[in-house]
C-alpha cells in the first residue's frame, strides 16, 4: 500500500486503484493487523472501491455516448 492520503485516492487512475485495492484485501484477509491497522484498510478499501467505481462508471457513459452518436450517423 501506498502512503498516499485519503484525499489522494482522487488522483489515482483505475489501474493504481485497482492494484492497490487488491493489496488491502490481501493484507485484511491475512489477519495479522491489529483492529485500529484493519479498519484503517476498510476504510481505504472502500474509498479505492469507489474511485474503481467512478472509473467504470465515467466509462460506460463514454461508450453509450459513443454508441449514441455512432446509431445517429
């Protein structure tokens, strides 16, 4: 994991979110962090989850628009 800031997951393109979100999983399901360790990967894990998110979705839009314009044409 990075030391990067919550604020920073923002800067991040789908592939760092995606490669870095996999590094937390793997970390809490090994079990060896303490509580206050664990909750500060949940917390990560989602807000990375979400950048993955915001990613996909800005995506999908850009190929219906595409799609759109093509069936227009």
């Amino acid at each position: 994991m990075t030391d990067a800031t919550p604020a920073d997951v923002a800067e991040l393109s789908y592939e760092q979110a995606r490669d870095e979100l996999v590094q937390v999983v793997q970390k809490l399901e090994q079990g060896a962090a303490t509580l206050e360790e664990s909750l500060a990967l949940w917390e990560r894990g989602e807000a990375l989850a979400r950048r993955c998110e915001e990613w996909l979705v800005g995506a999908k839009a850009r190929l219906d628009a595409a799609r759109a314009a093509a069936e227009e044409s």
